[in-house]
C-alpha cells in the first residue's frame, strides 16, 4: 500500500485520484518504455510524484513552466495536476516519451503543451518557472535556464550529492543567486532554486 502523504500540499481528492491515475500509467508504460527505473516501479509515489511535487510548492504564483527534458512528465505532468491554473510546457526529444504524454494529457484531461524536440532547438520560453529532474549537470542546465526563463523568472533543478561540486563547476561560467532548499524526499539531495543567471 502506498503512503499517499504530500507533505505540506493541500490536496483534494480529485487530485489526488489524477496522480494515482497518472501512477497507474507510468507503471504501464514503464514496462515497454524506459519512463522511470525499474527499481523505482515499488515506490513511484515517494519517489516520483512526492519528489516532484516538492518543486510546486516553491513556486506557486508561476502562470508558465516550462519542463525540460521531461521523459515520463516529471515533475512536469505532476505540476500540472497540482497547479491546474498554470500553463506547462513539456519538453521531450524521444518520440516514445512524448507518445506516453500525450496519452497522459488525454487520460488525466490536463491541458499541457507537448514540444517534441532538442532543448538546443526550442525557441526561448519566457516561462515564469522552468525545471529539469536528471537531466543533465547543473553547468548546462543553467544555460538552458538562461536561455529560457523569463527576466524574472526561477530554475528548479534537484541535484543529489554531487550538488555543491556542480555549483561550484557552473560558478565558473555563470553567475547567479542560488537558494538551497532540502529533498523531502533523500537526506543526501536538495532542490536549487536559480535566479538571474549571466554568463561570466
């Protein structure tokens, strides 16, 4: 049985049956595509939907996020069922990937945006939010956040335990404000919140 907790998130029961809905779904595809680890298929809820809830209850004012990289649609199909309100863009090159979205946006009736392409190809964003869940290290993930958000805009990244030496390697190139915020979800990982990113 899974503990359905998600700490600090007022959450109704509609919502909560969508993630469950979306669970369902992600079990099922991953056992034909690579959408999650096969590892992880036991505890999606903690380890999938919890962690990516986290990232929507930093920012909740945001009316576009733009997800990068978004493979099975976390965090981004996750933030689209906690903030109906916001627009959310999913970024995804594999064709398999965005096939699960799209099926996804269908059963769970979200209104999401699907671009099938390389971040390196996608015209700028200007989303109020933009996040990557094991994308890539935080040197180029800074870049597309730079490229992508808007003036005033934040970057969500969750960086495990190799977070303070790829903030130290992205320093070298960029500048920006970090805040740290703890993993609710893995004591050895936290969220980096990115602000006003500039290349040096």
């Amino acid at each position: 049985m899974m503990d359905l907790d998600l700490p600090g998130m007022d959450v109704s029961r509609e919502t909560r049956e969508r993630l469950l809905a979306y669970v369902e779904l992600l079990r099922k595809w991953t056992k034909r595509i690579n959408l999650i680890a096969p590892s992880t298929a036991g505890d999606v809820w903690q380890r999938h939907i919890l962690d990516s809830a986290q990232l929507a209850t930093l920012h909740q004012g945001g009316r576009t996020w733009g997800d990068l990289g978004s493979g099975g649609g976390l965090p981004g199909l996750v933030v689209a069922i906690l903030q109906p309100g916001c627009r959310v863009t999913l970024v995804e090159s594999d064709a398999r990937k965005c096939a699960f979205l799209q099926t996804a946006r269908r059963e769970l009736g979200l209104s999401v945006e699907i671009l099938s392409c390389r971040i390196e190809d996608l015209a700028p964003l200007g989303a109020d939010v933009v996040s990557a869940r094991a994308l890539a290290p935080l040197t180029d993930l800074i870049g597309f956040a730079a490229l992508h958000l808007a003036p005033d805009g934040i970057a969500l990244f969750p960086k495990g335990r190799q977070a303070a030496a790829e903030i130290a390697a992205a320093r070298a190139s960029w500048d920006f404000a970090l805040t740290e915020f703890p993993s609710m979800t893995d004591p050895e990982a936290r969220i980096l919140k990115i602000e006003r990113p500039r290349r040096v």
